[in-house]
C-alpha cells in the first residue's frame, strides 16, 4: 500500500510542477521567445517520471496495480495536455509526443 501511495503521489507532483512550468510559458511570451529547449527539457523530465513510475508500479502488489495502473494512465494523458500548446513546435524539433514515447 505504501508504494501505491508514494508512486501516486510521485505522478500528482510531476503533474502540478509540470502545469505551472507550462502556464508559465504559455502566458508569458517573453518566456517562449527563448526557443523550444526549456519547453523540450520539461517534456524529457516528464518522460522520465513517467518511466520511473512505471517502473514502480512494477514493484506494486498485483491486488493494488489496478488501481494505480488507471491513476497512472490518466495523468500521463494529462500531462500530454499540457503541451498540447506547444506541440507544433516540439514536433519541429524531432521531439516525438506520441503516448509510447510517455
């Protein structure tokens, strides 16, 4: 039950730093206009939260894994949401935003 609770926590955390990081870009144009790579560098840590919480989950009970499998899901589309404005712009960078690369 512990390691259901820290990896799911592990994703809100990921989610709610990702959110402001992004809002910021996106309501700040003085931000953007620095180019893609801060934007870039959020996307590759959020990949990498999100394998390392697949990674925990591996690790979960099987009578627990259900429910943290759907947590883990619905975040990681969340997190794809977040850069949904800046997509354009990662693609052109050859940053792929497809969920196999989340």
């Amino acid at each position: 039950m512990l390691k259901y609770e820290r990896t799911t926590s592990h994703l809100d955390r990921v989610y709610d730093q990702l959110r402001i990081i992004l809002k910021a870009f996106e309501h700040n144009p003085e931000l953007a206009s620095n180019g893609v790579e801060p934007i870039a560098a959020a996307w590759r840590w959020s990949a990498a939260a999100i394998a390392e919480a697949q990674g925990r989950i591996e690790k979960i009970h099987v009578d627990f894994r259900a429910d943290v499998v759907y947590h883990y899901e619905t975040i990681a589309r969340r997190i794809r949401g977040l850069f949904v404005p800046f997509a354009s712009e990662l693609n052109r960078h050859g940053i792929d935003m497809s969920p196999q690369s989340t």
